[in-house]
C-alpha cells in the first residue's frame, strides 16, 4: 500500500514537471518566433506601436499560450492514468 503510494505520487510529480517543462519550452519558441518577427519589421512599425505595449503583449501573451498548452497535457496525461 505504501509502496503504491510513493509510486504513484513519484508518477504524479513527474507528470507535473513534464508538463510544465513542455509548456515552457513551447513558450520560449513561441517568444524567439515573435521576437524575431518584430525585429524584422520597418522602422514604420515601430512609429506606429509604442516600445512598451510590444514588450507587454510579448510577455504577457506568451504567458497565457504557456498556461493554456500545460493544463490540457495534464489533463491528456490523467486521462491516459485513468485508462
């Protein structure tokens, strides 16, 4: 009983950090890929967006595409337990 215990809360653990490491790495590409669109635009861009709304949409969005991809592959990951 205990043993079952300690391997599924060792399971459990795993499943978390993986899900949050995919969730991460997602981010960061996600990050580099717009980063380096916005780089690439005319200075007329830039005369149009303020530096400082680029860099919160740049965050804050990225931050919530992060949260919406790890909650769905914690939840995939509980219902492939349940099987």
């Amino acid at each position: 009983m205990i043993v079952a215990s300690v391997s599924l809360g060792s399971f459990w653990a795993l499943q978390q950090w993986l899900t949050s490491r995919a969730g991460i790495m997602m981010a960061y590409r996600l990050q580099k890929i717009t980063f380096a669109q916005i780089m690439n635009q005319d200075l007329s861009f830039f005369a149009n967006y303020n530096t400082g709304e680029l860099t919160t949409a740049l965050t804050s969005n990225i931050a919530i595409i992060q949260d919406s991809v790890s909650s769905p592959l914690a939840q995939a990951f509980k219902g492939l337990l349940k099987v």
